[in-house]
C-alpha cells in the first residue's frame, strides 16, 4: 500500500484492519470504519499506549467514566495503556479512516 487512501472497499461489511508497520515496540495500522462501534459489552483494555489520527471522517471514543472524545478530520488523540475505552460511534455516511500507532 503506497497511499493510506488506496484500496477502501465500497462495502465494508467489517471493520479494516491493515498493519502497515511492526517492530519490537511499535505498531502502526490503518483502520477503515463505516458506522461501526465496539461492542457494548465490554472495553479495550491495551497493553500498549495508542496514539489514534482521524484522516477522514469522524468518530465518537467513550471512556469507562464517561468522558466521550468527539473526533473529525485531523483530530488526534492519545489514550494510555489499559485506559479502558470504546469506539461508540463512526460516521455511517462515509469512512472513518484512522491511522493508528501502538508503542510501549
């Protein structure tokens, strides 16, 4: 992949998951979201400190105390190891196309 905008399928049914990069302590991934959300049942609780970036469209992350984090295009936001938290909303009109960095 040459460009983070290159092969979005027009029906994405799932998720997008694609690791672009890995080392000993980083991982670096492009997610493409279309109204998904993280199931409501539980939280993800990460090993690893994640530094999340909305390319495009726009997407809504709650906390296990209830601070909700609105972000849009060019939002940026870094969330802690094991800081529990969800996506609870993407834009259903367009994809959320996220650029994602674990590191410890």
């Amino acid at each position: 992949m040459d460009n983070l905008f290159d092969f979005i399928p027009k029906d994405t049914g799932d998720e997008i998951f694609n690791e672009l990069v890995r080392a000993d302590h980083v991982r670096i991934e492009r997610i493409i979201s279309r109204g998904h959300a993280s199931p409501a049942s539980g939280w993800h609780d990460q090993e690893e400190t994640e530094w999340v970036v909305v390319l495009k469209g726009a997407a809504i992350i709650t906390f296990d105390n209830g601070e909700e984090v609105n972000l849009q295009m060019g939002s940026h936001l870094t969330i802690a190891a094991h800081r529990k938290h969800r996506v609870t909303w993407t834009s259903p009109d367009t994809e959320t196309i996220w650029l994602a960095v674990h590191y410890r």
